[in-house]
C-alpha cells in the first residue's frame, strides 16, 4: 500500500478519535466531591448535602434533563443550588424541564448569571421558576433551616445587571453583597463569578459557590485553563476550591457552554458538597 494512504488512514483515524473524544468531553457528566468543614456550622448541619450546578446554557441531557436528574436524586441532597447562566438567548425548555425534575428532589435555590442579563424573557423565565417552587435569590437572604440550627443562605444578583460590559467593580460588588452577611450565622453565598473572590473575602462569607469560567473551556495537558471570560489569560479562580481569608470557594466548571468552541478535555460537572460540623 502506498504511503500516501496510509497517511490518509492515519489522519481519518485521528479525525474519529478525536470527533468521539469531543462528543465525551462535552456530554458525559462527571460528579465531583467536596467536603467543606467549619466550627461555625450548627451541629445539625454535619452531613447536610448540597448538589451543585452551574451554567447550564439549556443543554439538552435527555427528556427532563434526566442524565443531570438522575444523579442528582441517587445523591439525595438536602438542597440544590443553581449558580446562574441557566439559559442561553431565548432558549429555555431544556432549563425549565431540568428544574421541573429538580424541585421534586430537593429544595432549589438559585442566583443569576451574566448571560440572564442579556435575555429579553427573563423576568417570565424569573416566573416560570418561582412558579415550579425555584427559590430565587436576586441580592436576597433568607435563614436555611435544618434540624435545631440554621444558617444564612444568600444569592448575589450578577453585576452584569447593574455595570457595562467590562466595568464591573469589585468595590461595588462588596458594596452590595456585604449588606447580605449575616454577623451571627454561618454565611453560604451563591454567586456566579468566581473572580470577585475578594469581595467574597471582604464582605465576610464563610462558603461561596460558585461558576462561570467553565473551567476554561479548553483546558490543556499540564498546563489547565488558559483563559476565562471573567479573567481572560492565565486565569486563577478557575475550578474547584479556593480559600482566602476565611472565606472558602468551590467553583464548578459547569454543565453546559455559551461558547462555539467545545469543551475540550474539560467534562461537564455535577457537584457535590457535604458539609461537616466541628462545633
């Protein structure tokens, strides 16, 4: 056989392979554990179990978003957290369909994104959420009860709703988001970027869950993430756990993407914080 052919094979292969690996890295859901341990937990919270997503840009993952759902009622978690970017344009069937399996496993609770802000429809996706049961968290906080305790659980509005493009500030942020802590509770933030960590810090929470950068979308062997939205190059609050100052962030890379470029070497993520009592 010539070798031109064989280099034809070789490259068909390389194009299969390659093809399939992509169809992977983007569909095929990984679970990702953390255990997050505080003096400040109540007692009653040792154990407490929280299923995390994030940018779900309303991906298709079956009827109801079933390969999401599914795992997430094998976890049986106390609550679930939503940490923006549910939609994508003025698509939102698939996100309304995952939440509608959601809520019947556990209370959900949800903070916006950036790409919220630039969809015409979404104060009826805002209804159709609360409407299915969807606690929604726009700058709010309300007090998270289990058992005898209870902590303050709070949702941080994007800053895209209130700053341009490339004006965010971090300042401003804190500003707004300090007035959410509660002084005498333990503080759990969920809040779409990852960047404001020191905000985070600044403002005083003790947990804040997070998403955005979609672990760089395309990650490379060795190196990682090269470049978020939030960050742009050489990014540091990228994807999973970042302690600071007190403070603690577990950030997701996300089920979903708003990009034209796939993930690659880079799964969609479920996560999955259990949270431990040293009181």
């Amino acid at each position: 056989m010539k070798w031109w052919i064989w280099l034809i094979i070789v490259i068909a292969a390389i194009f299969v392979l390659f093809t399939v690996a992509l169809v992977y890295w983007n569909n095929a859901v990984r679970t990702v554990r953390y255990t997050y341990k505080s003096a400040k937990l109540p007692k009653s919270f040792d154990g407490f179990k929280i299923a995390h997503i994030s940018d779900y840009h309303n991906k298709y993952y079956g009827k109801g978003g079933r390969r999401v759902a599914n795992k997430i009622a094998k976890e049986s978690p106390d609550i679930i957290v939503i940490s923006g970017d549910m939609i994508q344009s003025r698509r939102r069937k698939n996100a309304l369909a995952l939440i509608d399996s959601l809520v019947s496993i556990a209370p959900v609770y949800y903070a916006c994104g950036n790409h919220e802000r630039y969809v015409d429809e979404y104060p009826i996706f805002l209804k159709e959420m609360r409407a299915l049961g969807v606690h929604v968290l726009e700058d709010e906080s309300v007090l998270l009860l289990h058992g005898d305790g209870d902590i303050a659980l709070s949702g941080a509005k994007d800053p895209r709703f209130y700053m341009e493009r490339g004006s965010e500030n971090s300042a401003v942020f804190a500003g707004r988001i300090r007035k959410l802590v509660d002084k005498d509770k333990f503080n759990l933030l969920i809040s779409h970027r990852p960047e404001f960590m020191s905000a985070y810090v600044e403002a005083g929470f003790d947990l804040v869950l997070s998403g955005h950068a979609h672990a760089g979308q395309v990650r490379f062997p060795f190196v990682g993430a090269i470049f978020t939205p939030g960050e742009k190059f050489r990014p540091h609050y990228v994807v999973g756990r970042y302690d600071e100052g007190g403070t603690t962030m577990i950030v997701s890379g996300g089920l979903g993407s708003s990009s034209p470029i796939p993930r690659v070497l880079n799964r969609p993520q479920l996560l999955i914080e259990t949270l431990e009592s040293e009181a």
